[in-house]
C-alpha cells in the first residue's frame, strides 16, 4: 500500500467502519508480511490526526520521546521510570507512552510502575497532562485515557494472539509536536532499518534506535548493545558496554510490582540491584543528549544526582502535583 492508503485503512480501522473480519484480515496479512516503511509512515499519519498532542512552550528544551512496547515487561526489571526522574532532574523534558496490560505479553505497564513509585498517572485529562509537561516537563501519554479510538483495538490483539503492526507503529509514534528526540527500542536488525526508513519518511531528524531490553530503551547491563544515532542524513552507529564502565551484572530479574517498587526507591537511594542499571542508562542519555561530553562524565552526574537527593526530589513535585488535581 501507499502511505496514504496505509493512512486511509487505519483510519477506518479506529473508527469500526469494516467488519471485525475486515480489521482481523487485514491485521493478520499485515503480521504475515510485515509491514512496509511507507505502510507504518501512513499509520502514524492516522495516529496524529485522530490521537493527542502534547505541546512544548515557546524556547523550551525539546523533549525525549520513548517509544517502548505497549505490551509491556515481563522478564527484566523496567529501568525507564527512574532514568526519566534522573533526567528530569538535568532539566530534560521527557514524554512516556503506553496502555494498560495489552497481549500478547500483558506485560506490566508504565503507569502501574509510576504508581508503585507514588506517583499516580491514571485518569487524567490530556489538558492535565498537557499542564504537567509545562509546568514539570513530563508527560504521560495513557492510552485507555487519551486516545480511546486506539485502545478499542486490544480485543483484535487477544483473539489474533500475535502482534499487529501497530505494536510496530507504536515504537515510533508520538504524540509531542515540534522538535525532539525519539528514542526507539528493537530486537531485531531489521526492524530497526524498517523504522528508521519510516521516520526518515516522516521527517524526523533526530532518531536514536536502541537495541534494548525486551524491545524497549533500556540499555542492558549483562551484554554489549548496539544503536544507530540518525541527526538529520547522518548516520551515526554505536555500541555500548557496561563492562567498560565496571558497571557490567546480570540483569535484575522483574518477579513482581512490590519487589519492583522496593528496588526502585533503593536505586534513589543509592543502593539495591537497581542503582548500577539505573546509572549506567542515565549516563548513557545524558551523554546522547548533550547534557554531558561523554559517557563516564554522565555516569559521575548520575550518581550525583541520586546522592544530592535531586531525583528523589523531582518524584515528590511530581506526586505533589498530581495530588492538587485532586483537590
């Protein structure tokens, strides 16, 4: 299909307009083929027509954009949460999306792993996420929440028991307009050359593909990873060793939310299974976003913020915030 065609068939999709033989068809060919840049550029045409958008002010620092599995984790212990609290510390916006627990992984998800932490994103209107991302510089795009139309699709997603290509689609969509970094998790060699064929197509000039965790952004600990960084028509690869850096372990195991919650509230501590990933991921984002000339200057910046206290601190305006919605 053409972009505009791959365009008009999602578009149709969200709005229920074929039968559910129609939409199930079409999701299961597209799984069979896998979809092409051109076919995703489209999809994520519909998703900005008919999804939120989060604004940045004028002169504000452009954002970080992650672009994780919706599906969640279920294996390894997500890292994201607090990497986002260290660099919102550095004065780095940063936006998140995801849903609730989706197939096929019904993984767990970016708002239950902020609400373990205290911080409560659910049920939120998007004029308040749009509010916290001016006043904090964080935002949480909710699927159930803020784009309804595309959340309708998780009972194709059960009964088809595979992932359609909007789970692909999703690793690259966002909902900020304006500039900003997109960082994007893949397992696959070729899926990264497919999506960044597909952002190229969209115009994005600043792309970062991260082969991390369970398809998401966390960069392992265990093992060497590599990216491609793309700034315009420049290709930059890189790898990344955690071992070069005396950081390198076994990942932490992910058994449940509490667990996750008490290692999670260490790592701002300082200490626990948590501090070296969370380290080791900060400093490598800060050193990709300009905050710090190298890797090993990010790391010493990480760890100073979690020993001033200054991501700890952000967690609290945070939940501070969200408690006056309340009121």
């Amino acid at each position: 299909m053409s972009r505009d065609e791959s365009a008009d068939a999602l578009e149709l999709i969200l709005k229920g307009q074929p039968s559910p033989a129609q939409i199930g068809a079409f999701l299961i060919a597209h799984r069979i083929r896998r979809p092409e840049p051109q076919e995703l550029a489209g999809m994520i045409d519909t998703y900005k027509k008919l999804g939120p958008r989060i604004i940045s002010e004028s002169q504000a620092k452009p954002p970080i954009c992650f672009g994780m599995p919706f599906d969640g984790r279920t294996k390894t212990s997500p890292i994201y949460p607090l990497t986002t609290l260290l660099l919102l510390a550095a004065a780095q916006p940063v936006i998140l999306q995801g849903a609730g627990r989706l197939p096929v992984k019904y993984g767990v998800s970016t708002q239950e792993l902020f609400a373990a932490l205290g911080l409560n994103l659910s049920e939120l209107s998007i004029n308040k996420v749009q509010q916290c991302f001016s006043q904090n510089g964080f935002a949480l795009i909710h699927q159930p929440d803020h784009f309804p139309l595309a959340d309708s699709l998780t009972r194709y997603r059960e009964e088809i028991g595979k992932r359609p290509p909007i789970a692909s689609m999703e690793l690259l969509w966002t909902a900020h307009e304006g500039k900003h970094l997109i960082v994007s998790g893949f397992v696959h060699p070729p899926t990264e050359s497919r999506h960044i064929k597909t952002l190229r197509i969209l115009g994005e000039n600043n792309v970062v593909m991260i082969k991390g965790l369970e398809g998401g952004i966390d960069i392992p600990i265990s093992r060497i990873s590599t990216g491609t960084h793309c700034i315009k028509q420049e290709t930059k690869q890189f790898t990344l060793n955690a071992r070069d850096y005396c950081l390198n372990s076994r990942e932490s195991i992910y058994e449940d939310i509490q667990i996750w919650s008490n290692n999670s509230l260490e790592a701002l501590d300082g200490k626990g299974p948590l501090y070296n990933p969370l380290i080791w991921n900060a400093g490598v984002y800060y050193w990709m976003l300009g905050i710090s000339k190298n890797i090993a200057l990010g790391i010493e910046k990480a760890r100073h913020s979690i020993n001033s206290g200054s991501a700890k601190l952000i967690l609290k305006e945070l939940i501070l915030w969200r408690n006056k919605q309340n009121l």
